[in-house]
C-alpha cells in the first residue's frame, strides 16, 4: 500500500471511530433512569462530548467544519496517535457490555413480526453477538503481534494517559509503530489491520442504536465514575494532539466553559404588587418548611393552596423578592396549562442562554448550545429555533438537566397557578435533583400529595386595614386626630364585609383611589351594588382580572370537569354559606344512603378551593362569603335560568323535612330541623321568585311553616302560613278543606303568640267554613264543634283538635272551667279514637295538668303529669322535647309545694335536653331556664336567679318579641326580683315596661 492510500485509510477510520464515540455519548446522555445519584457522572459526560465534537471539528472531522482533512499529513505521528487514541475510546464504551451482561442482560430488540421460532431467534442472537461492541475487542487485537509477545520495536506510549487496562500491550501495535508513517514503510498485514478496523467500525456503528434500548437503573455508580475518568484521560491526550495552526490550537486547546449556575436575579414575567402588606407569619411558615425540606437529601417542594384572590401568588413573589439572595438562581412558570408551562421553559432556556453569553466577550453559540444540551437548535444571534413539537419537549429536558447538574444546588422554581392536574402532569417538568427548592401555587388541595403544603387563608384585620390604606393611597397618620377613629372603624366594617380577602380589598383600595371616595361613600355603595364593584378590575395596570373574575376561572375550570359539579356550586348559592351538611342533600335530592356521587361532587368544589370542609364536621362543607355572593350573582344576568334553579334549590329543602304537623317527632329530627334551619331562612328569601299556583311549591312552604312553628320562630311561621291561606284559596278556592286546614293553623299561629281573640275569630271561621260547606248555620263557638263533631264525626281528629285547641284559648285567658270542659271532651274523644298512650292523648293529659295547677289543685296536677310523662318516655323517649316538656311542668309543681331540690333536679334534667335537642335559644329552652330562675328567687339565691332571667329575657325578644306574653312574663318576674332585692327603681321601670302587656300566665 503506498503511503497516500494508507492516509486515506487511517483518516476515514478516525472518522468511524469518532462517529461511534459521539453515538455512544448520545446513548449516554440519555440515561434519564439511573436516578439522581448518577446526574454528576451524566454531566461529565455532556461535557467530555463536547470536547469530543471540539476535537472534531479542529482536525476537519466534522460535517460542519472548514477544515479540510487533506491537510493532514500521515507521517505526523500526532495524528497517528491521535487516532489510536480514538480506537482506546471506543474500546472504553465496550465496557459497557460487561456492565450489560452483569445488570441488565442481552437489550431488548423489537419483534416486529410477533413470535419466532427458538432456533430463529438463537440464530439472531448470535448474529447481534458478532456485531456488539464485545467483537470489537477481538478485533483491535494485532494480526501479526500477539498479546504477550515481546516486541522490542515497540516504543513506549508517547503519552503516558493512554494507558488503560482494557485493551493489552500489543494492541494497536502495527497502527502505533512510527516507522511505518514516518519512513513511508509497509509492514506486513498493516493494511489488512486498517481495513479490519474500518470493517468493525462500520458494524459497530450500524448496532449503536440497538443500545439506545438499554435500561441503565442498575448501573453501578463506582464504574460510571470509572468509565468517565479514562475517558476524560484520554481526551486530556487528543488535546496533546492538535493541528498545527495557531488559531484552532488555542481554540480547541481551551476546554469548553463549565456550566455556569449563579443566574443574576430577574423575573421579568412578574412583579410584586408594591401595595403587598404583611403576611409576616405565611412568609415564616413557608420558610421553615422550606428549610425543613432543605435538611432532607431529596428536592424540596412545598405548595401554597388556597381559593382564588386569597394571595397565593403574591405570597410566593414576597418570598422570592425577601429571599432571593439565598439562591443562585430564581426561575417561575405559568402553569395555567401545559402549553404555558413548556413556554416557561422556553424562556428559562432562553435565559440560559443569554446569561452563558454574557460570560464571553466573543460569545459562540455553537459551544453554548452543546453546553447546555441545545446544539443546532441555536441560531447565529442565541435565539432558539423551535420548529416541532419535540424541540419543546428537548428544551424541557435540557432545562431539567440543568436543574439536575453536578454544583447547581441552590435554585429556587416557582410554579405559578397549577390549577389544571388533569390534562398534564407536572411531575413530568420537576427536575429529577437531590436538590434545589420548589414552591407551587394552586388552588387544589391534592395538589399537596407527596410535597408540604400550606393553607393560604384571609389576612388579618390588622393585615387587611393595612392594605385597605395602602391600596388607597391613605396616609392613616396624616389624619386630623378627630378623623382617625372614625375612618378607622369605618375601615375595620369593609374589610370584614370583604371577608379580609387580599384581592378584594386591593380591588376596593383602588375603586376608592380611583373615584377619589371616602370610605364611607365605598361603604355606602357597596352596600347598594356589591355585585357590580366585585365584578369589576379597579387596579389598571396591576392585575387583569376582578375578584368574581377570579372565580369564573375556576367555575370554568369545574364546568369542563364535571358540569353537575358546577350546578351543585350554582344550587349552594341559595342556601346559607355554612354548615351545607350532606344529610340536607341527599335527603333533598332523595339519594340512595350508599351513593357516592354527591361526595364526588362536593370532593370537586374541594379541590377547586371553591367550598371546604367545615372544621371538626366531615358531614357538611362551607363557601367563602363573597364566593357564595359570586354564586348567587352568577344567575342574575338569566332571569329564567335563575329561578328555575331557585325552585330545586327550595323543592330540596323542603323534601329533606319529613316532620309532620304533630309534635311526635323524633329527637333526632328536631336536632336537623335546628341545623338546617339557617338554609331554610336562606331560601325563604327567594320566594318572591316562586310561583305560589304550582301546587308542589305549596306543599313546599307548608314544611317550612311546621319547622317555623315547632322552633317556635312564630313571626316566620305566620308569614308562610299567610302565604300558604292566599295561595290555597286562589288554587282551591275558600272552601276547598286545605283552605280550612290554613285557617285553622292561622288561628294556631295566633294563639301561639298570645294573641288569643284573633285566634279564636280564626277557629270560628275554620269551624264555620267547615258548616258551611256542609250545608249547616250554626252562631256559637260550643254549636259549632257540636256540628262539626256530627259532620265529621265526634272522634275525627279534625274535631278533637279543634276541641283541644278551643281548650287552650280559654286557658289563656283565664276562663279554667270551660277549658277543662273542652280539654275533657277532647280527651275523652282521644283516648275512644287514638289511644291512651298516643302523643295527642298524652298533650291533652300535659295541658288538663297545667289547669289544676294554676288552680293550685297540685296533687290532681302531678298525678296528670306523670301519667303523661310515663306515656310521653314509653311513646317518644325519655329524652323527647315533648317529654321534656312534662318534666319541666312537675318541677313548676314541687317548686309551688315548696320541695326546690327536686325542682332543681327537673329543671336541670329538662333544660340540658332540651338545650341539646332544639338549641339554647329556643322558646322552649327560654321557658326552663326562666323556671329555674324561679326556683332560685325562691330559695333566696338572687344572683343566680337574676343571670337566668337575663338570659331567658335576651333570648325570649330576640325570638319572640319584647310585647310577647312569654316575653312579659319574664319581664314582671324580674321586677318582682328587683324589688326583694331591694333595688325599687329597677323593679319600677320593669313593672311599668309589663303594664301594658298581656297575661301573666302565659307561659308559667
């Protein structure tokens, strides 16, 4: 072979061989799966095949270069070496065969024509085993000196970093011996080991991309380290190795610059709002858990949740702007979406960039983009060329890699509004590092799974004043001193309108500022039009969207995810804010017991921050009071929409009440009728909206009228009694028997609130219409229930709680003997038709008692009263408010015989039930302790007596009024308090306030 050919032939083998090392640092580069402990070897890897790809391109080996390998000369042994040591690397990467065969096995290879036969597939095995990198090893073994064989020709090596126990001495052997290129001399088999070598690159470099298939898990760290160090050795010895032009010398001879890790502090995608105040201790929490994370050798990542407009966004940049110096580098990402999230590593990557550019007077983009991972996605000015969807996902990557590098270990990465958890994963854009901070703004509480979370809540008062006069651009401290207090108390009142919400009281700030108002004015017309300010964006130039802005993203976000969800949010807004138990809705919406579907809802609105879960209470949930204003809102603009969600919402509650008009209901239905009764007062407001000839509507208000009675709200309870007598008769007319039946409760109502002469006009006329529509004429109270007992029949209940209700009047108002002319005939009648022991019966037997009581008949009293209670604990409970009833009225008796302790013991037994069954503020609540205080009067402890008659007074006008005999009766108690008490004045004032109420007997 002449000298010529044989350049030629070496030139175009260190073209394989340099070919074979870049793919094979390729298929190391990719190795995402051996975990966080290999990320410094994969770094020394990155940049010891920019080295290579350096060489290259200095030598003319490269596509790319203007070098021109026909500028070499063969007979310079630098670059005869050179390509020995080409061979040694290549040889290196054949080790990753052992580690292959030890870890992992033979790679897996794609059967693309389904299952072969054994012996097929023994044949291709074969096959791939005489192409691997393991043959390479044979083959770089000399044909004409064998290992071992003494070789006294050979020189030493020239560099002594080329040794390297992977391949023997007398490899390479013919290839190295510089009196073959030097004295133009051809030893014997020199071109057969040149041709061999090209043979065996050329295989090896068509089998590379089998190995891109490798699983590298299971690769040991130790000889990754290994493997990188005789790499870098052998590098160190092409770079002795070099063209002898003095440019590219110099230029290749300089190693390529470190990746470069302290970012000069900027975040151009968003500032911190200059009004932002306090929130001193969210900044200390979110910091001590960042350091609590920091301690661990793993990533630490911490997520700020909590609804829209509660300032997570604002808390993360306060952080970041107080503590920035910590870190090397900040970064932030919008993850609206995962379209925004790819865009913000676009810009980090541009940043990157730019930054490594600055680091350079000459910059070459071509190094930077190999440096950071982006070669040939770089053009000549350092902007990224993205063209297809798969660039984005290697600017992903390559940002990763950066986080994840060997010495960058104090970054911090803000991710920004990760509200969307299912169309992408963001687990899929955190750096896979033993290092480094996260902090995540959402307002999805699972978003927390697997990081440490923090609850962003409301501020503060103090906070939210605060900022409430910043935002307005108020200086507190200017004001005159007579203004200070007044503007002070004026600013507590609407930031607790605003619920201390940061977005809403920034929003007020600049309304105020804007329309140049005093706080009263803003107060004043939120109060008018809350609606219209809370929709609108005051802050031009600081924020994009309103506070109701704010959540229409997040009921978007919940409608495309599950739209029952969704009207399940617009279904709460017509109920009360808190306590919106489970019980109300499945009752309501008449759900199975096991169903499930309800709690995923509700789990959806949870994980939106748009209601939570009621502290202490896993069976109901809450909304925020202005996102329950928003809900409310949201419907206004579609009037027909509006109220057909306001009859379900109505038609719900209703159908969740299952008390009948009777008082025989269980204790566990008074103690629901007491906790939904916020929604039914709720709903109630929406009536106006209704349409009273629906029949179903009607039945509806008729359940709220028996909760408003039996909780004894008695002004409520005419309202929908009065409701429901215009809507019967202009549905069924005035002599339709449901007509009768709302007279008849009407009259109920009346005598319930001690107005007796009106409720007996409303008996007369229920009694009257009831002839009337049989055909009869009757004048008189006592021919009328005569008549209606033969129309009816003298035992249909009709009749005998008519005669029951007649009865009560003539209690209350003094006339004894004909009240227990009535309750005998009504008794009499309910024990032939009911029972002894039924509820009905037993109400009579309680109130003929209470008769002979006020008559001081005592002993006829007690032996009614425990024949009730005995029948009231068998029928309904021992502890039944009906059944406490009775008790409280025996331990009136003792109290009138003088016997206290037992009365106290009663009294005690009756108030603690009946506290816990129908609440503290019930009339029937008021009623006991009122008796109690009786009892303590009596026993000369007037201190104690006096708490208990403030009690049951505040308690009594703010439920029943203060002209209510109930109310009066407390009232002349109390003067008669004062007066043993000695405090004359005060028993004069309350004798006078009692003077013109009603009777003294109606409720003791």
């Amino acid at each position: 072979m002449e000298a010529a050919g044989l350049a030629i032939g070496i030139v175009g083998l260190a073209g394989q061989l340099a070919r074979i090392s870049r793919e094979c640092y390729a298929i190391f580069s990719q190795m995402k799966e051996i975990g966080n402990a290999h990320d410094a070897v994969l770094h020394d890897l990155q940049r010891e095949g920019l080295r290579l790809k350096r060489w290259e391109h200095a030598w003319g080996l490269d596509s790319t270069s203007s070098q021109q390998s026909q500028c070499l000369d063969p007979s310079d042994e630098r670059y005869r070496f050179a390509v020995a040591s080409l061979a040694r690397i290549v040889a290196v990467f054949t080790k990753v065969v052992e580690l292959q065969a030890i870890y992992q096995g033979e790679p897996e290879k794609d059967d693309k024509h389904g299952k072969q036969g054994e012996q097929e597939k023994d044949d291709k095995h074969r096959k791939r085993d005489n192409l691997g990198f393991g043959h390479l090893l044979s083959r770089f073994r000399s044909k004409s000196l064998c290992p071992g064989t003494s070789n006294d020709s050979q020189p030493a090596s020239p560099n002594p970093h080329l040794s390297t126990p992977s391949l023997n001495s007398g490899d390479l052997s013919l290839l190295e011996n510089p009196k073959i290129l030097a004295n133009k001399q051809l030893l014997p088999g020199l071109d057969e080991e040149i041709a061999s070598l090209n043979r065996v690159a050329q295989n090896i470099q068509q089998f590379v991309p089998t190995y891109r298939k490798l699983r590298w898990a299971s690769m040991d760290k130790t000889r990754c380290e290994e493997l990188v160090g005789r790499l870098t050795k052998y590098f160190d010895g092409l770079f002795d190795v070099l063209p002898p032009d003095d440019t590219v010398s110099r230029m290749s001879q300089t190693r390529p610059p470190n990746l470069s890790f302290d970012i000069p502090f900027s975040l151009p995608e968003i500032q911190l709002n200059s009004d932002f105040v306090g929130r001193k201790h969210l900044l200390e929490q979110l910091r001590r858990k960042i350091e609590e994370g920091a301690a661990k050798t793993t990533i630490t990542q911490v997520v700020l949740y909590g609804m829209g407009g509660i300032g997570k966004t604002q808390l993360a940049l306060a952080y970041v702007y107080h503590y920035s110096q910590d870190y090397s580098s900040v970064f932030w990402i919008n993850a609206a979406s995962e379209q925004t999230t790819k865009i913000s590593f676009t810009h980090i990557m541009q940043q990157l960039i730019k930054h490594h550019a600055k680091l350079s007077d000459n910059p070459d983009y071509t190094q930077i983009g190999w440096l950071l991972g982006m070669a040939g996605k770089l053009d000549s000015t350092g902007k990224l060329t993205v063209q297809q969807p798969s660039d984005e996902e290697h600017i992903v990557n390559s940002v990763k890699e950066w986080f994840t590098a060997k010495g960058n270990t104090k970054w911090l990465l803000v991710i920004d509004n990760l509200d969307d958890l299912e169309s992408f994963n963001i687990n899929d854009y955190i750096p896979s590092a033993p290092h480094g901070t996260v902090v995540i703004t959402s307002r999805r509480p699972e978003s927390i799974q697997g990081r440490r979370g923090l609850e962003v809540q409301q501020m503060d008062n103090s906070e939210a004043e605060e900022l409430l006069f910043k935002t307005a651009k108020l200086d507190f401290e200017k004001l005159p001193h007579n203004e200070q207090e007044r503007v002070k108390e004026v600013a507590a009142t609407i930031v607790q309108k605003l619920e201390c919400l940061p977005l809403a009281i920034a929003q007020a700030g600049a309304y105020i500022h804007v329309r140049k108002y005093s706080f009263s004015r803003y107060l004043r017309e939120y109060n008018a039009n809350v609606a219209y300010l809370l929709s609108k964006d005051w802050m031009v130039g600081k924020h994009d969207r309103s506070v109701f802005a704010a959540w229409d993203l997040s009921f978007k976000a919940i409608q495309n995810q599950s739209p029952k969800a969704a009207e399940l949010l617009l279904l709460c807004g017509f109920f009360d804010n808190n306590d919106i138990c489970e019980g109300l809705l499945q009752r309501g919406m008449k759900l199975p017991i096991d169903d499930t579907n309800l709690e995923d809802l509700i789990q959806i609105l949870f994980s939106y921050s748009m209601a939570n879960r009621i502290k202490g209470q896993d069976d109901s949930f809450g909304i925020h009071p202005l996102v329950h204003l928003w809900a409310q809102r949201k419907l206004e603009v579609e009037p027909e929409r509006h109220n057909k969600k306001a009859t379900e919402a109505f038609l719900i509650i209703a159908s969740a009440i299952t008390t009948p008009k009777n008082r025989g209901r269980e204790v566990k239905e008074w103690v629901f009728e007491r906790r939904i009764l916020p929604h039914i007062i709720a709903i109630e407001r929406q009536m106006n909206t209704l349409s009273m000839e629906n029949k179903e509507v009607l039945e509806a208000v008729g359940k709220l009228y028996t909760v408003y009675l039996g909780h004894r709200y008695l002004r409520k309870a005419e309202e929908m009694c009065k409701v429901i007598l215009a809507g019967n008769e202009k549905l069924l007319g005035t002599d339709h028997p449901d007509t009768f039946a709302a007279v008849h409760d009407m009259a109920q109502i009346c005598y319930e609130q001690g107005q007796y002469n009106e409720a007996l006009e409303f008996y007369e006329r229920a009694l009257a219409g009831r002839e009337k529509a049989l055909g009869a004429d009757y004048s008189d109270t006592l021919t009328t229930v005569d008549n209606l007992a033969l129309a009816l029949g003298a035992d249909h209940p009709d009749t005998l709680s008519t005669v029951d209700k007649i009865a009560r009047v003539f209690h209350e108002q003094g006339q004894y003997n004909e009240a227990l002319e009535f309750y005998e005939r009504a008794l009499a009648g309910r024990e032939k038709a009911l029972g002894t022991d039924h509820p009905d019966t037993l109400t009579t037997f309680d109130y003929m008692a209470r008769v002979f009581r006020v008559q001081g008949q005592y002993n006829k009293a007690l032996e009614l009263y425990e024949r009730a209670l005995a029948g009231r604990e068998k029928a309904l409970s021992t502890n039944h408010p009906d059944t406490l009833e009775t008790v409280n009225n025996i331990a009136v008796v003792f109290d009138r015989q003088g016997q206290y302790n037992k009365a106290l013991a009663l009294h005690e037994r009756a108030l603690v039930g009946t506290e816990k069954a129908l609440g503290a503020d019930h009339p029937a609540t008021l009623t006991m302790v009122n008796n109690m205080a009786v009892v303590f009067a009596n026993q000369r402890q007037y201190n104690k007596a006096l708490a208990l008659y403030e009690r049951a007074l505040t308690g009594k006008e703010k439920a029943l009024g203060a002209d209510h005999p109930s109310t009066l009766t407390t009232v002349r108690s109390m003067a008669n308090l004062f007066e043993r008490m000695g405090h004359f004045n005060k028993a004069q004032k309350f004798r006078e306030r009692a003077s013109g109420g009603g009777s003294a007997n109606a409720t003791h």
